[in-house]
C-alpha cells in the first residue's frame, strides 16, 4: 500500500485539476493498493494537519474545471522557517503531519515560491514530487508549465476585443497583462493578440520610443494603437534605481499600476487619449485550453509513473518536447527570464512590434 499526499499552493491556475487526475489515475491503475490524502488551502494543509482521505469520484469529472478542488492559499517561502503567530514551528509541523500520515511520497503542484518551500522539505528528508503550475511560465528546468497555454489565450482575447472599440474610437489602449517579474505571457498574448507595442520587465522602456512607435502609425494611416503590458513593467530610469530607491518610490506612487503611469505619460507627451484595460484574474480562471488539458494531464501521469518507482525529488518538466525529471535543487530559486537577445523578440520585432527599447 502507497501512502501519497497531495496538494496545491501559491496562486491558482487553469489545469490543476487535470494534472492531480493524471497522477491519481496513473496511481489507480497501477499494481500497488494506494491512499490519497489531500491536503486543504496548500501548505497551510500540511502545517496544520487539514486534510482529508480522497477517493477515485473526487478525481471523476475534474478534467474540465479551473482552480484547484483542494483549494490553495500563498505561503511566502520567507517566512516559512519563522513560527507562526501562535509560536508553531511550520516546518517541523509539516514533517509531524507527513509522518503521521505515514505517507511514502507529497505531490505538491506549484510554481517559484511553492518549490522553495518543496525542496525545503526534500532536504529535511520527506520524500517530493512536483508539478511546474503557473500562467507565468517561468519555472526554470521547464520549457512549458500548466496553465500557461490556457491564460495565453484568455489574454489574447481580451486583446482581441480591444481590436474593434480602439479603431472605430481611433484610441490608444493598453491591455494590462499578468507578470510581475517575467514577461511570457504578455509577450505571447500580445503577438497573437497584435499588439503594437509589448513592455515587458526583462526589455525596460524609454516612454519616449513608446510615444515615437504611436506617431508612426498615425503617420501611416492607423487611427488606434494597443499596447500590452505587463504588470512588470519597468522604465529605463526606474532600471536604474537601487532596489532600496525603487521601492521607496513605489511606496510613494499614485498610478493603480504602471499602465496607467504609461498612459499619462502618452497622452502628456501626444496629446492622444489612452484607455487602460486590465483583465486581471479572468488570466487565472475559467476551463483549461485543450492543450493544458493535454499537458497536465501527461505531467500528472508521468508523477504517478515516478511514484511507483520510487523516484522522488524531482520535478516533472518538459524539454524538448519530451517529458524529463528535473531536480528540485536545479528549480528551486531561480527563475526563466524572457532573454532580450531571444529569436522570439527579434522575430516580433520584424513584426513591426516596439519594445520601447
């Protein structure tokens, strides 16, 4: 009998439902009797012993649906070491549930901060298996992560349906695109979605080539322009600054956001009107996209594959079209950064496509 516990942690995203079927039906169907445990809201689960045994119906008809049925909650990776409010040692809990449980392996599905914490407990001892969950797709060791796909297209859309109001009103719109510290989504939203101008964080902007590629197009005939970009974005002057002096500005800043410090400075600097749209957490929500349904499931699968063997402290990730294991000391900490120099930039680029830089 394998004993397995399972949760998930950090932001929710589409497909974590289908890749926690894979591993449980790839389990199921495997030679050994096996017990699921689920593990409530994340880490919080594991800490404080919140969790519930699973049964296969708790993994029929879940392919289809967003979010994660465990529920999940961010436990910053910092903070995970120092006792809670209550003088809890969070780790030590985490160690005390997993043995209660006599468990012989946690599947933990998530992204950066999540392996933090996952390679944390590898080294205490624990027996890991993950899965790479984010829309940021910026887990390192991985060519793709879950939910990735399926926040492109949502994304897209949205910038698709700027397209009509922003010509017949002959408008500038940005469409602000999740992505804090990476710019892959907003970097492939905005190419399928034909934006003008993409401001990612990896290509800081001059406001002034932003304002200079929007002349143009009205210099060409084009009555509109839309811009994509990220939550991430950052100035050539901001780039600059010392982290200590950028978040002293930021503590200081008036904008909701930096699109719509873009926006002013736009309409400062030409005079033209500028509309911000965010789609915020309609990025994270909603069914996954047939590829994601696809992708995770093969993940979760191939978990169940690695359980069964005994094959533990690793990450299950995806190179070259192939599923691979991965490391979890290669993932934890670091992240994948869009590459300014990358073919993918430069092929936008002779799309016409501004990075402001």
């Amino acid at each position: 009998m394998k004993r397995i516990g399972m949760l998930t942690s950090g932001g929710d995203c589409q497909a974590l439902n289908a890749a926690m079927r894979g591993v449980a039906k790839a389990l199921y169907n495997g030679k050994e009797q096996v017990e699921i445990y689920g593990f409530l809201n994340g880490y919080q689960g594991l800490i404080y012993g919140k969790y519930r045994l699973l049964t296969y119906a708790d993994f029929t008809g879940i392919l289809t649906k967003g979010g994660t049925f465990l529920g999940s909650s961010r436990t910053p990776f910092k903070t995970i070491q120092e006792p809670d409010k209550d003088g809890l040692d969070k780790v030590a809990a985490m160690k005390q549930n997993y043995y209660k449980l006599q468990l012989d392996c946690l599947v933990i599905l998530g992204g950066n901060g999540t392996h933090k914490t996952a390679n944390l407990l590898r080294n205490e001892g624990l027996n890991v298996v993950t899965l790479p969950k984010t829309i940021d797709n910026d887990l390192w060791g991985t060519d793709m992560t879950f939910g990735f796909q399926s926040a492109v297209d949502i994304a897209t859309n949205a910038i698709d349906c700027i397209h009509t109001t922003a010509a017949s009103h002959g408008r500038v719109f940005i469409v602000e695109v999740m992505g804090h510290k990476v710019g892959w989504l907003t970097l492939n939203a905005g190419i399928a979605g034909g934006a003008d101008i993409i401001l990612i964080p990896e290509i800081p902007y001059d406001i002034d080539k932003v304002v200079e590629k929007i002349r143009q197009r009205h210099e060409m005939g084009s009555r509109f322009t839309i811009l994509a970009v990220a939550e991430g974005a950052i100035s050539k002057e901001d780039a600059k600054l010392s982290k200590k002096e950028y978040k002293k500005k930021l503590e200081n800043y008036t904008f909701p956001s930096v699109s719509y410090e873009i926006a002013q400075q736009i309409l400062e600097k030409s005079g033209l009107e500028v509309r911000v749209t965010v789609p915020g957490h309609t990025q994270r929500g909603g069914s996954p996209c047939a590829y994601d349904r696809v992708f995770a499931s093969r993940l979760g699968t191939e978990a169940g594959k690695m359980i069964m063997k005994g094959e533990y402290g690793f990450m299950v990730g995806y190179k070259n079209r192939e599923i691979v294991k991965v490391p979890l000391e290669d993932v934890a900490g670091k992240l994948k950064m869009v590459d300014p120099n990358a073919s993918i930039i430069k092929e936008a680029k002779l799309l016409g496509i501004s990075f402001g830089d």
